[in-house]
C-alpha cells in the first residue's frame, strides 16, 4: 500500500516506522524544513537542543520502549529536579513533600489538604465523574477555595487563557497522576529523563529507519489539500507537487484537516465517504444529497470544535545562572510567562557553553502578544523576569531564540470524551492521529509514540 502521512513531528514519525516495517510505502510531508514538530530542535553551541522544553518521566513506558528498540537507550539519563513556585513576589522551593508542608502562602490545613489530594490522585483511576465537573469545582471540593485561588486558579489562568473556566476536572487530575508517577516508589524523589543529544536524537534515527524501510520523508512540503483521485485513492496535494495513494493519514491539528478537506469541487470526499462512485460531470456540488453533505458538514464542524491554547517560548543563553532551581512554575498574575525553566539545572553545562533558560507562555492565538513581533515580546518578558531575580543584569544574556507553535495545547473542556475524534475518520481511508486524541491523558512524547501506534494499528487492520 502507498501511504502518505501528514505531519512528521513524533506521531507521524512513529506511524511511519511501523507501517514501513509492515511493508508499506510510506511518504511523509512535512511542511517544515527540519522533522520533529514541537519535539524538534536548535543548535546552541555545539549541542543541540529542544526549540520547546522537554523531559520524560519514568511512567512513558511507550516511548522507552521505542528507544529500546531503536537501541538508543544509552542516551537517556535520568535526574532528580529541584522545582520551585513563584508566589506573592517570592519563590518557594517545591519539590518534596515536605516543601509543601513549609508553604507559607497557604494555611497549614490547606497545605495538607493539598498534600492528600496530590498524593490521592496517583491512586484514582476512573475518572468518568471528573469529566463533567470542572478543574476549579475538582480542587475545590478536594482541597479547598484557599488553595484553588492562590495556587490553581494562576496557573489554570495562564494555561489556558479565556478558556480556563470551562477545563475538565479529568486534566487537572491527570496532570497530578502524572507527577505522582514520576516519582517511582519513593515519593520524595521525582526522576525525570533527558537525552544526549536532545529529543532530536530519536527524531532523526525514526527517520533514518523509515528511509531505511524504503519510506520517503518530503521537507518543506505543507499539504494545501487533500482530495479524490479516482476510486478508492486519494490525491495529496502541495504548493508544487501532486501525488496519489491508498491511505492518509493527518497527524497535525484537527482545524488543518477541516480546512485542507476542502476539495475544489466540493463532492469527492462526500462521495468517497458515502462509498459512491465520484460524480458525473453534470451533476454540480448541488446536487448531491442532503444527508452528505451534512455528514461531511457535520464532521468538519466537529473537528473545528477542538480547541488549543498556542505557546511563546523563549530560549535564553546566559553567563549566569538565575537560580539553583530547573522548573519554576509562576502561580502569580501579572507575569508575562507561567514557566521559568533552567535546563542546565537538571542536565548541566554539557556543551552549551551557556546557562540554558526556557520562559514560557500559553495563549490563545488570537491574544495580540501571540502575533507581536519579536523585539516587543523579547522586552516583555525579560520585563517580567527582571520581577522574578531583580539583581538581573543585561549583560548576562548572550542570545536569546524565540519559538512559537500555534498548536501547542488541546483545551480539554467538560465532557470532553464525548467530543473527541476517532483515528477512523468517517471518510474511509482517511485516518486522524493528533494531539486531542490523547485523553485522559494529556499531549507527550510518550503519548505521541502510543498514538502513532495505535494509528499504524487502525491502518493495518482496515486493510
Ligand atoms: C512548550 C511545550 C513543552 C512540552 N514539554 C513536553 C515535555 O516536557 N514532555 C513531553 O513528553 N511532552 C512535552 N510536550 C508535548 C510534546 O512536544 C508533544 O506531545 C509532541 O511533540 C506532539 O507530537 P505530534 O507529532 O503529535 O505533533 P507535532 O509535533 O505538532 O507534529 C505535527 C507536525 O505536522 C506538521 N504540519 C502541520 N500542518 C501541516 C501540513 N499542512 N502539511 C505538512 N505538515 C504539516 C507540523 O509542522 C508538525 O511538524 C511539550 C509541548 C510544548 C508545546
């Protein structure tokens, strides 16, 4: 079969690996120059480095699995990071239990309150009463007003923009699961894993076993549309190139599919889906039946309905470092960034040759600062880091790399289950393995590697 694959970040790039090592001939299109979507990477110094933050957890038993096999596990090293809150204009140390127990920002009944809902958490599996109530109602019957509004509501706030109200209780809890797996048996230690090389290391052999496998990886080559050819076969369409094959599969956001299903004449994929022959050359758009048009109609509607928070990122090389701790969250409003993340805290100088700061923005891309240009961000954000350590000095920023990613965070909203779509698309053929499918789990490499799996599977199987 000639499979082509939208998207070569590390959903796409998984799917690719194994439908190639099931025979396929597998072509992917990447609308980038470079593969690996938000796990891609820049070079600083002589290292490579993720363009977005990134670490593993000792749960991802998927995406250790893939590095098994890959026989590139040698690569990972595992560290214990100091974490920190940013909170009425003070940091906090908070990584072990016993932080939270000395958290002055809240009372001390809050404090265990906050303790016994982030230990539960780890031990909670079903989840279906989470998914109609909200994250606010979730930690407030759990832990109180107290906690929920100098804690919480910030950071739910700086996430998740104007849609911070309607977040499911199910994301909340699965994000405090996450951090309690991480912590292995001894729950005073968090271990999280970086490679040499960052995640590009994988990123690069995925692709090197695809084109081993007799696969194609096309740079540079955004898919405008995706539409019928003839009979069972789609014809995938780019700015300069056309080509046909028996199966699709989309892995970037669910709004680009609707948006490139949108073939000129309207009809084939109605036709595909309804498993009719295309249309004669008299019968116009028109003319086709009502129930179609609806179901395509309909399935567009809903993939529009998906939607995500984009995110700023900044990269800073400095002389110096800024604080002893790797992942300070800003639980305080005002600040232009929810995250400081000083990467060569956790894995060291390496080959940086600078100490490594990530500042990190949500935001909804229509917020005006999402499409300001580069300088007037820049300033803003080391306006509010200068808040964070005031004895800052410009000189100790040597450069600094902007990225921003329009897709970056699915808003998971009550009921959200109900809403999600499947990896089988109505149109036959077409199948969708994206961010928002990742649930009640939330987006990550590991989940990005179960999805592309799963995503293969669903192909192999409909054959
Ligand atoms: C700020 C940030 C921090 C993160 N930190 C972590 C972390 O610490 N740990 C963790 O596990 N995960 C983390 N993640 C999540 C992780 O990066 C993602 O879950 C994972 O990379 C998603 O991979 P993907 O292939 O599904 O999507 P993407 O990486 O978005 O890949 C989709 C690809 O499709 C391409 N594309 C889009 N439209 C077209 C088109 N029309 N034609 C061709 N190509 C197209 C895009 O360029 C992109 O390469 C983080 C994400 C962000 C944003």
């Amino acid at each position: 079969m000639n499979i082509a694959i939208i998207g070569a970040g590390l959903t796409g790039l998984t799917a690719g690996l194994r439908l190639s090592q099931s025979g396929h001939k597998v072509t992917l299109y990447e609308k980038e120059n470079y593969l690996g979507g938000l796990s891609s990477s820049v070079n600083i110094g002589s290292e490579a480095i993720d363009r977005f933050y990134h670490h593993i957890f000792v749960s991802d038993s998927e995406f250790l699995a893939l590095i098994d096999e890959l026989n590139i596990n040698n690569l990972i090293n595992w560290y214990e990071p100091k974490n920190a809150i940013y909170i009425n204009d003070n940091l906090y140390p908070f990584t072990t239990p016993l932080d939270l127990l000395l958290f002055k920002p809240l009372s001390l009944i809050s404090r265990i309150r906050m303790g016994i809902m982030v230990l539960c958490s780890r031990f909670i599996n079903d989840y279906s009463t989470f998914e109609s109530i909200t994250a606010k109602e979730w930690i407030i019957k759990r832990s109180g007003k107290d906690v929920w509004e100098k804690v919480w509501e910030p950071l739910i706030k700086s996430k998740f923009d104007f849609d911070s109200n309607s977040i499911s209780g199910t994301w909340i809890w699965n994000k405090l699961k996450l951090r309690g797996t991480s912590r292995g048996k001894s729950l005073n230690k968090e271990m999280l894993g970086y490679i040499d090389g960052a995640f590009k290391s994988v990123i690069d052999k995925i692709g090197e076993q695809i084109i081993k496998n007799g696969g194609n990886i096309l740079l540079n080559k955004e898919v405008t549309k995706i539409s019928k050819a003839e009979k069972d076969l789609f014809e995938v369409l780019t700015q300069d190139s056309k080509a046909s094959y028996d199966k699709v599969l989309f892995t970037s956001s669910p709004t680009i599919l609707s948006s490139v299903l949108q073939d000129s004449a309207g009809t084939d994929l109605l036709n595909l889906e309804a498993g009719k022959n295309p249309p004669s050359a008299i019968e116009s758009p028109a003319h086709q039946p009502k129930d179609e048009e609806n179901h395509l109609a309909h399935y567009k509607k809903s993939l529009n309905s998906i939607a995500y928070k984009a995110n700023i990122c900044l990269i800073l090389e400095l002389s110096e470092s800024l604080s002893p701790y790797y992942w300070i969250t800003v639980a305080q409003e005002g600040l232009p960034f929810v995250l400081i993340v000083e990467h060569t805290n956790l894995v060291g100088l390496r080959g940086y040759d600078s100490h490594i700061v990530y500042l990190s923005r949500y935001l909804d891309v229509s917020n005006p600062l999402y499409s300001a240009p580069d300088q007037c961000v820049i300033k803003k954000f080391i306006k509010g880091l200068k808040k964070v350590f005031p004895d800052i000095k410009d000189g100790i920023i040597k450069n600094i790399t902007l990225s921003r990613a329009p897709f970056a965070q699915p808003v998971i909203t009550l009921d959200y289950g109900k809403k999600m779509p499947a990896i089988k698309t109505p149109i036959e053929g077409l199948y969708l393995a994206s961010m928002p499918q990742i649930y009640p789990e939330d987006r990550g490499l590991n989940y990005a590697v179960r999805l592309g799996e799963k995503a293969a599977n669903e192909i192999l199987e409909n054959l």
